[in-house]
C-alpha cells in the first residue's frame, strides 16, 4: 500500500478561507499564532533555529504534552508507542546505540531509554525548555539508571558526536517543521555518525503537489525533494510504504550511508 495521493497547499488563501468557514472555531487560535508568528520571526531576523525555540519555550510553558504535538496524555502515549513498535518491527535490538534527533520531552524517547542497554540512547535537541521536561519524563518514568545522554544543540552538524558510532538515528516531527537548509544541513553530517549498517529514519509532511509552508511552522515537501537531496550528499534514500499504513499523517522516509549501499 503506498502513500495516499497529497496535493492540498494549506498556505493558499482559497485553502484558509475553505477551512475558516468549516471551522469557524478556530479562526481566534490561527490568528493567534499568525501574532505570534510575526513577532517571533520579527525578534530572531530569520534564523530558523532561533525562531522555532522561542515557539517551543512557548508551547512548553503552556502544555509540555502540546508542545510536540500530542495535548492529550492518551495520544502522547499512543503516539509514543507507535514510534518505538515501528522501530522495533524493523530490528531494533537492545544493544544498538541511538541517537534521537529532536527527541522532545522523551514521547517515544523513554520507550527507547527503557529497551536498549544502559548508556545506548542519545537524545538532542534545539529547547531546553522541552529538555527540562524531559528530565521529568525520565524521572516519572524512573528510567535514572539506564543513564540516557540528553544534549542542547543550536543546529545539526551534530560535530560533538562519535564517528561511526549509532546503529539507528531517528527523528519524528522534526523535519516537518524545518525549512531545506536546515534538513541540508544534517544530510551534510549524518553519514559520519551513522555505523556500518546503520539508518536514519525522518518523519516529514508529504504533499505531492506544491511544496508550501505555514505561519514558518511546518513545512511540506515532496517525497522526491528529500530523496534528491539526500543522494546528493552520497546517501540512499527510500520512502517507507508501511509506515503509511499506521494512523499518523506525516509519511517517512530512510536514509542510509556509503556502507550500506555496498553491503
């Protein structure tokens, strides 16, 4: 089963105006976040980096659970578990080394950190405000022992990280709010981290029509644009088809290095 066909362009005007008149409940919360958006990216001068922080110091201070995406404590759950039974369906083994890129408040992060051995999982991310919530999510969970690696980072180059050193890296949600440079730019440096054999699986939001954004927050690419610009730094790169059976509505795709390919 491949992925359903997408074309709709959520930042048209024919497409909010469509969509106000369905739900005229969320026309206040939109115009909020259209405020927010503008003195946002007014206060950081287009460093995405910068921008999409102040967002998630927001989002966390109001909801932790909200902040990545899952308001409910069901659905974070839920979508936790997803994340880890996929991974684990594709071979994921206790004594592999992980590295979650933008691995949140731990949603999928703690399965992770109780299944693979002491010391294997690596989490990192661009808000520490979303980091502190993690280090409640470890201790509600009481996963102290199994000694995960929590890291801030202010981009992708990933250049305090071993060579050759995660079996899996895996981010979910995270390129579907990034512009092109930004997953460039951990293309350019994912190889190196990867071990031999090793992949890196990345969420993204699929259209199949015209590539857009909204309100600077999420971004929508066609399967092709990511593949192309994944080979073009010498990596392979597939869509996963099962993956779009689960009920998610991000689609993802697998990267995998030089020595993959060869084996």
């Amino acid at each position: 089963m491949s992925a359903p066909v997408r074309t709709r362009n959520r930042s048209s005007l024919t497409h909010r105006v469509r969509y106000a008149a369905r739900h005229p409940q969320r026309i206040a919360p939109y115009l909020r976040r259209l405020t927010r958006d503008w003195r946002i990216r007014r206060r950081t001068g287009g460093d995405h980096v910068a921008y999409y922080r102040a967002v998630m110091r927001a989002d966390t201070a109001r909801n932790p659970r909200g902040a990545v995406g899952t308001p409910s404590e069901e659905r974070w759950n839920a979508l936790g578990q997803l994340q880890f039974d996929y991974l684990l369906g594709h071979g994921l083994t206790p004594a592999d080394r992980m590295l979650e890129i933008g691995c949140g408040n731990l949603r999928a992060g703690h399965h992770f950190i109780g299944y693979l051995e002491p010391g294997h999982y690596h989490g990192i991310d661009i808000s520490p405000d979303i980091l502190l919530a993690a280090q409640r999510t470890l201790a509600d969970c009481k996963l102290q022992s199994r000694l995960p690696y929590l890291t801030l980072v202010n981009d992708l180059r990933l250049a305090h990280l071993p060579d050759g050193h995660f079996d899996v890296v895996h981010a979910h949600s995270v390129f579907s709010h990034s512009p092109l440079p930004v997953i460039e730019e951990c293309f350019a440096h994912i190889a190196r981290v990867l071990a031999p054999g090793g992949f890196f699986d990345f969420t993204y939001n699929r259209t199949d029509g015209t590539e857009h954004h909204v309100l600077h927050e999420d971004f929508y690419y066609r399967p092709g644009t990511l593949i192309a610009l994944a080979e073009s730094y010498g990596l392979a790169a597939r869509v996963m088809d099962d993956w779009d059976k689960l009920p998610h509505k991000q689609s993802k795709i697998r990267v995998t290095g030089p020595a993959a390919q060869a084996s």
